[in-house]
C-alpha cells in the first residue's frame, strides 16, 4: 500500500530534504482525495501529526499526535509519534507532554531493550547447546577411537601369542622328528 510507505517515509522525516517532505505529503493527500477506501480508514491526522513536525508547526504536531497516539490503528507508529511528541512538546514548552510522552518512550525502549536480551540470550543459549553437542560429539568419537585402538591392540596381542605357540610347536615338532629319526637311525644299526 502506497499509503501506508509514503506515512513511514514521512514518519522519518529526519532523513528527508523540505523538498522530499512537501513532495511525499503532497502523495498522501492526492492518495487520499482519489480513493474512498483510504479515507475511510485514514483521517489523515497521523500524517498531519508527521508533516507538522517535519515543517517546524509543533504546535499543529502535539495536537494532531494527542489525537491518534492513542488509536489502534496507529500503534506501529506509536514510537515515531512519541519521538516526535518529545521534540514538540519541549519547542512549545509542554513539559506535562514532554514528562508523559518521554516516560512512555522510555518504557517503550525498556521493553524493547529487553526483548533483545532475551533474544540474545536465547541464541547464546542455542550457540551453547551446539556446542555441547559438538563436544559430545567428540567425546563419542574419541571413544570409538579409543575403543577401536584397543581391539585393534587385543588382536595384535593375540597374533603374536598365536604365533609364539606355532613357532613353539613347530621347534618342538621339529626336536621330535629329529629325535626320531636317530632314534630310528640307531634301531636300523
């Protein structure tokens, strides 16, 4: 919606040249003159509110923001109209609005500050328990390495022992034959 884009370009007018302002306010309001669906569900104010700030009419701007701050329609720009609710009402000297105004701000940024906590901590939380699983991982694999080093070692173990008793049989099949044959050399003489 090319209504609801010109409203947050003008809700950060901060970025914007006086050219860029008076160009986007003046989109919103052809927008809305040419279609009935927009001003049926956008009175305008908001981004009266926006434009007032924008071109220095802060008195126009802490009007218009009273009004819809409160509309729910309005509340994803609740913090734009309470950034500029805080610039206006200390130009006018409203510290009432400024005092209101910065404490919702303030609880606003709290609240968001510590949903980004706790969304950090909860990647820390999956970063550790990838890594424990890494470790485990690990541990398991040198465990197999491990156990396949000393069954490997059992079977070197066992060959060698296997083939200390062939050689000793065979050295003692060996002393046999020979035995037998002087035994059968001197019963033949």
């Amino acid at each position: 919606l090319r209504y609801e884009a010109y409203t947050r370009m003008l809700a950060n007018h901060e970025a914007l040249s006086r050219a860029e302002v008076e160009q986007y306010y003046r989109e919103l309001m052809k927008i809305r003159e040419t279609n009935p669906d927009i001003r049926e569900h956008y009175d305008g104010i908001l981004v009266r509110a926006f434009y007032s700030i924008a071109t220095g009419d802060y008195k126009e701007a802490v009007r218009s923001i009273l009004i819809c701050i409160d509309r729910p329609e309005n509340q994803r720009y609740r913090y734009y109209m309470l950034n500029a609710l805080c610039d206006a009402a200390q130009v006018v000297g409203d510290r009432d609005i400024l005092l209101d105004a910065s404490l919702e701000l303030n609880r606003m940024q709290r609240d968001e500050l510590a949903n980004k906590a706790m969304e950090r901590y909860r990647e820390l939380q999956i970063v550790y328990d990838v890594n424990e699983l890494q470790d485990e991982n690990a541990r398991l694999e040198l465990s197999k390495h491990q156990t396949s080093l000393r069954a490997s070692r059992t079977i070197l173990l066992v060959s060698v022992l296997g083939l200390l008793i062939t050689i000793g049989m065979v050295i003692v099949l060996w002393r046999q034959n020979r035995k037998m044959r002087r035994l059968a050399n001197r019963i033949r003489a």
